[in-house]
C-alpha cells in the first residue's frame, strides 16, 4: 500500500476508508501489450467520486510494461446472491 492509501485508510472513518477503496478497484486501465487489466488501486493511486475518463501512465501488475492509458470504470461486482 503506498503513503497516499495509508494516509487516506488511517486518517479517514473505517466506512469511508472502505468505499474509497471499493471504487478505486473499479476503476481500472488495460495493458495494450498483455490485456490484463489493473486497478488504479493495484497501482498505488485512489478515484474517488470522480467521472470522465482521463488518460494516465500506468505499469502492468501482470507483465511490468509501462504504458498511456485511458483510466475507465468497470462496473462494480455484486455481493449479494441472485
């Protein structure tokens, strides 16, 4: 976890720090030379209540390529049962 989420997890109200977390893993960007995709949450950032789609740097938690991609929001799974 890097200094920014451990600030924001620390400083931040148990449930507050947990929806910050929840829908930064949502928010993901694929690798264009693997196809993996990789939270903005794996990558060491936070999105929080945030829209649009920005381009950014990123690197690939799967293969360590470094890239410019688009940042976009994966819908977020359920937990409940059907």
């Amino acid at each position: 976890m890097r200094l920014v989420q451990q600030l924001t997890t620390t400083l931040l109200p148990r449930k507050w720090a947990q929806a910050l977390e929840a829908e930064s893993r949502t928010w993901v960007m694929r690798c264009p030379q693997c196809g993996q995709e990789t939270s903005i949450w794996q990558m060491g950032g936070i999105r929080f209540k945030a829209s649009g789609s920005p381009w950014r740097w990123g690197r690939c938690a799967s293969c360590h390529h470094a890239f410019l991609g688009q940042l976009y929001r994966r819908a977020p799974q359920s937990t409940e049962p059907l």
